[in-house]
C-alpha cells in the first residue's frame, strides 16, 4: 500500500510491505519491482524477512522494518487461567487458504489421534478449503475432535483463544507463491500466554 507523507516539508512515498507483496511475484512481470523501486521512497515490511526479499529484488531504498500492531485494549490484563484439564484444547484462527497450512494440521491431529492423545481442535475462519479440509477431517475420522466455527468476532475469537492450550499457526508458502509475513493472532498469543 503507497502513501503519501511528509517528511522535513518535502513530499514522500511511503509503501508498506506485508507477505502476500512479495509472495505473489509469479504472477507479476519482470519490470513489476522496478517500477515500484522507482516510485517509492522509503519501505514499511512488517517483518525482517520481507526486508531481506526486498533487498534480494533489488531495492536500494531505505527500509524500515514496522511490525503490524495489535489492539491490546480489548485483550484481558489477567488471562484467563488454563482449564487443566485432560483434554488439550487447540486453536487455528485464519483464512481458510493454503498458506494457512491447515491441511498440514489436520495431518497433525490424525498423528495425534493414532497416539491416543485427547484433544478438541477447533479452527477459526472461512475460506476456498473449507469443504477440502471438512472431508480430510471426515476421511480421517477426526469429527469428534475437530470443529470448524467459521468466522467470529473479534471478541469471540479472543475468548476461545484465551481458553486455549495451544495456538496451531502452521504458515506455509502456497503453491502460487503466497505465504505471510508474521500473523497477528501468533502476537495475540504470545500476549496472553498461549
């Protein structure tokens, strides 16, 4: 996303730099970045990683890494405490699409069915695999241990996240190139202890 800003009164380019940018490069032409190099004064990624796969393109601009925020005001000073219980509580929240690596995580709890582990896992979003993911989730037996809760408030995810075991966050680049830099519900997380 290009802004325009103002820096010492002289106007600048801004542009902000997220996963799916630099992921989508077999879908672009060769003279994609170096237009958009030219137009633009100063990079925002929003994790190292990106900054590294703008300087591998070519850029010569300055980069600056800003991690994307998170609004702490509707999370708990006091996380909720843990159920303890014997069941493992699991949580994926995202879009259902292949960069998410829910395939691969429905894999996962098959091993940990064959294990004789309990667990409920419960996985938030929508999206174009839901009906892949559903049938994995039937061919594997898997029904009585995963629910999929489709697309929740931000509140409601925040609940069911903060009575979670474990976030199950398994990014992976899709085969059209797209992956994602550093997801906001792992910060969520990491924020109240899961």
């Amino acid at each position: 996303m290009k802004k325009r800003c103002f820096i010492d009164d002289k106007a600048k380019w801004l542009c902000s730099v997220r996963g799916h940018d630099i992921s989508r490069d077999r879908q672009r032409d060769q003279a994609y970045w170096p237009r958009i190099f030219a137009g633009v004064d100063h990079f925002l990624p929003v994790c190292r990683s990106l900054a590294l796969a703008l300087v591998q393109k070519g850029c010569e601009k300055p980069i600056s890494v800003v991690r994307s925020p998170i609004n702490v005001a509707h999370i708990a000073q006091d996380p909720k405490p843990r159920h303890g219980g014997k069941v493992l509580r699991l949580l994926s929240v995202g879009r259902l699409v292949e960069k998410k690596g829910l395939v691969d995580a429905l894999d996962a709890m098959r091993i940990l069915k064959a294990k004789g582990v309990a667990f409920q896992y419960s996985i938030i979003g929508d999206g174009e695999l839901r009906e892949l993911l559903v049938e994995q989730v039937r061919a594997n037996a898997l029904s009585d241990n995963v629910q999929f809760l489709g697309s929740l408030s931000p509140t409601e995810t925040l609940d069911i996240l903060q009575s979670s075991d474990i976030l199950v966050a398994p990014s992976k680049m899709a085969r059209d190139g797209d992956s994602e830099g550093i997801p906001n519900v792992l910060k969520e997380a990491m924020l109240i202890g899961v």
